[in-house]
C-alpha cells in the first residue's frame, strides 16, 4: 500500500511550508496553515478535498494561523497542544494522544524548544510511520530558532531543542520530515535547503545533529541566531486567542488625496510597493519603499509599528488582493489605497522626491551602507562599507552621513532604507542597483570577509 499523499504548500515570502494530506476519503488534513488559504485552498480543490481536521505545531509567530478559518468555513476540527492555553475551540492534545483520521491517525509528541507548547505530528499508517509534521523542531538541515518566548530562557529552551530532536531521531529512517519552517524563514533554515526530508537525512547530515553532545548543539544554535522582524512579539498571543475572522477578501478602499494628507497628519504610515525604479523617479515624500514582492509581508512588519494605519500607493498592474492578503496574513489591516496613485497625487499638485540610482562602476567604496543581514554582509560586501541591518536602521539612523551610497543584494530592501533615511531628512542618498558581486566585477576587486 502506498504512502498517503502530503502536499506541501511553500509561502516562498515567509520561507514557510503548510501541508494538505490526503486521507483517501476526500477529506484532508491541513498542517500549520496561514490565514492566506489560497494556496491551501486550490490545492485542495484540485484534488476535491474537503479539509477536515486543521492541526497547528505551535504558536506562530511568523504568520496568523489559518485554522480558525478552516473551522469557520469549512468545519475543520482544530488540533493544537493542550498546553498553549488557546482561548478558541479546539481539541487539546497530550503527548501520546493519538486523533482517528479514519484510517490513518496522528499521534501527538511534544517536542518544546521553539516554544514552550511545540508539539510534532506523526502520521501512522497501522504501525508504519509515515512522516512527521515537524513544526518548528526539526528542520531540514537545522533546529528551529528558541529565542521567541522570551530572550532570557534561550539557553534553556535551547536545552529543551535538544532533547526534542534526539526524540525524533529515534523514529525510523524512512519516516518523512515536513516542516513547516523552511529556506528564507527567520527562524533559523539554512538559505537554499530543501522543503522536507527524512530522518534518516537528518540523521546523516544536519550539522546540528552530528555534533558531539548538547553543550555543543547549544552553543551551536546560539551562534546562529540572527535578528528576526519586530512583529514576531505580536502574533503568538493572536494566534493563542484566534484572529479575527475573515468574512471578505481583503481589499484596499480608495483613498483620496485630501484624505491620504489627513491620515498622514494623523501618524498613518504611506507604503509605496511600486518596483524601486518607480519609486526612485517620483513619490511622495515620507513615502516608504516596500516593493511588492514575494517578502513584501517580512518587511512591512518588520518596519512599520503593528497597529500603524497603513495607505498603499501602487501602479494599476499591481493586484490589490496580492497587497491584501500578504498584509492579512501577518495582522495588518490596510487604511486603503491611493486613488489614482503618483499621476493623481502629482496632477493634485503635490510635491514629489526622487532618489537617484547608480550601477556599481559609480559607487565610491568609502560612502557604502550596506543594509542586509549581519550574516550576509559578513560572507562578502564592498571593502569599508557600514553594516546597519535594515531592520534596526530606524534605530540607529543618527549615524547615516549624507551623500550616502545605500545597497543590499539586488536593490529593494536597500530603497527602503533609503526611504527611511530620506524621512529622517538625513539625505540625500542614493541607491545601488546590484550586490556586492557586481560591485566587486565592476571594480575587479575582492570583497571582504568577516
């Protein structure tokens, strides 16, 4: 007999995966999925699943759950760890207990270290295990981040990692690992490693399972964490409590110019998601850059505060559902959209700011900001530049200069810290377009390391 089907559905922006299994009568069970359904969804009607259980590793911080949905609309049964005290109806599970999919069944294990309430999911076909639904414990090539709950119990719960994963370890080799945090997440995947795995894999090459004892994993680990977006502090007591339903698909309301001018006044925050080429050519003053791309919600919750109202300026091609449901899906609610977008606010008499844009033959090596991750600059960037991580500029934006040359890896997140540096009126900047590698071709020159 064959394994069951699981699909994993990829939020290639958040770097996170839910699963849809098959369970073979045309009901699903759906792991860790986001409150945007609509990956979810299609994939379920693709094969006319209805979802009957929606089953929840832990509490997220990176995304709202979309289970209390799934209950709502679909009547999903929610599971979830007893011990997360959600205040939405649920069943609560104990390690050992064990939920009849009608055929197949899953057996609750915890696993803290993630968070204190981690449970894994181990489908079981009979006596054959099938996989484990992973959560935030065990992931392909590494272990999840355990500096969320609380920064003071990173060790201990670091601790807690350890044990979790030689739990898992002792499952069979051929046992599926499904994650749900993968490449691209900020709790702690490697950048380019595979959605799912085995045990086994595991086994043989995650560099934090090979080493010689906990001590040594828990050092490990330490080292690796990085910084991780501001908005993380929110979710996990949303999702505890349950976000608030979705009766509609997002959408964004027009707003007019008289309007936008008010909000503005009123500390509402103006997001630009239009590509940096556009934005560098004309927009409004004060305006964030945050183009609309597949990190779009990273970046929005990382640098505007969470209950801060939000109008979006985009081109006509640009979808406004896409804007909507990336903002949705973190807890932002958006105040609405430019009427008319840059032509309406220019043809208002409005006044406009450029940013100007160079190639890497222009930039003078001794004016660089580099604004990526710590861990990304450190692996390569352009001899003598700063490194102020995007998500703490705003922090540290006294210590800018003027006619400063701002870059990342491609442009994007480097426009927006030159929007953020423009608003602090610490300008003028400008903007490379390119990476350190083309910095270095343009030059013939190494980059350095460290």
């Amino acid at each position: 007999m064959s394994d069951p089907t699981v699909i994993p559905v990829v939020d290639e922006g958040l770097g996170n995966c839910s699963y849809l299994a098959d369970l073979g009568d045309g009901r699903a069970l759906a792991v860790d999925p986001s409150r945007d359904l609509r990956a979810l969804r299609g994939a379920a009607e693709r094969r006319s699943l209805t979802v009957a259980f929606a089953a929840d590793t832990h509490l997220h911080a990176d995304f709202l759950t979309g289970a209390v949905q799934l209950a709502a609309g679909d009547g999903a049964q929610i599971l979830a760890s007893a011990a997360g005290r959600r205040t939405i109806e649920h069943r609560g599970l104990h390690d050992g207990d064990e939920v009849d999919l009608g055929g197949l069944r899953l057996r609750a294990l915890t696993t803290p270290g993630h968070t204190d309430e981690h449970l894994s999911f181990l489908l079981l076909d009979g006596s054959h295990s099938v996989g484990v639904f992973t959560g935030g414990s065990l992931i392909v090539g590494a272990a999840a981040r355990t500096d969320l709950v609380d920064p003071g119990r990173t060790e201990e719960l670091a601790r807690a990692q350890y044990a979790s994963l030689q739990r898992l370890l002792t499952l069979p080799d051929d046992a599926a690992v499904w994650p749900t945090h993968g490449a691209g997440s900020f709790c702690s995947a490697p950048p380019d490693a595979e959605r799912t795995s085995t045990i086994g894999r595991e086994r043989a090459s995650n560099p934090l399972l090979r080493l010689a004892d906990e001590d040594a994993f828990v050092a490990a680990l330490l080292a690796s964490l990085g910084s991780y977006p501001s908005y993380f502090a929110r979710l996990g007591e949303i999702n505890r409590r349950g976000p608030q339903l979705m009766t509609n698909a997002p959408a964004l309301a027009p707003v007019t110019v008289d309007e936008l001018l008010r909000l503005r006044a009123a500390g509402a925050a103006i997001v630009d998601v239009r590509p940096i080429q556009r934005h560098a050519a004309g927009h409004i003053p004060g305006a964030l850059s945050i183009e609309l791309r597949e990190a779009f919600a990273t970046w929005l919750g990382w640098l505007v505060p969470f209950d801060t109202p939000v109008v979006i300026v985009r081109d006509p091609d640009q979808d406004p559902a896409e804007i909507g449901w990336q903002a949705a899906k973190i807890g932002y609610s958006l105040a609405g959209g430019l009427d008319g977008g840059m032509p309406g606010w220019s043809a208002a008499g409005q006044p406009v700011t450029r940013t100007p844009l160079i190639t890497p033959p222009e930039v003078d090596a001794a004016r660089v900001l580099d604004i990526r991750q710590h861990g990304e600059y450190t692996a390569g960037h352009v001899p003598g530049a700063d490194n102020i991580e995007l998500g703490g500029l705003a922090a540290q934006i006294d210590q800018v200069d003027a006619q400063t040359v701002v870059m990342c890896g491609h442009g994007e997140r480097a426009m927006s810290a030159a929007s953020l540096i423009e608003r602090a009126g610490r300008g003028p900047v400008s903007v490379l377009l390119g990476g350190p590698d083309d910095w270095a071709s343009a030059h013939r020159r190494t980059l350095d390391t460290g």
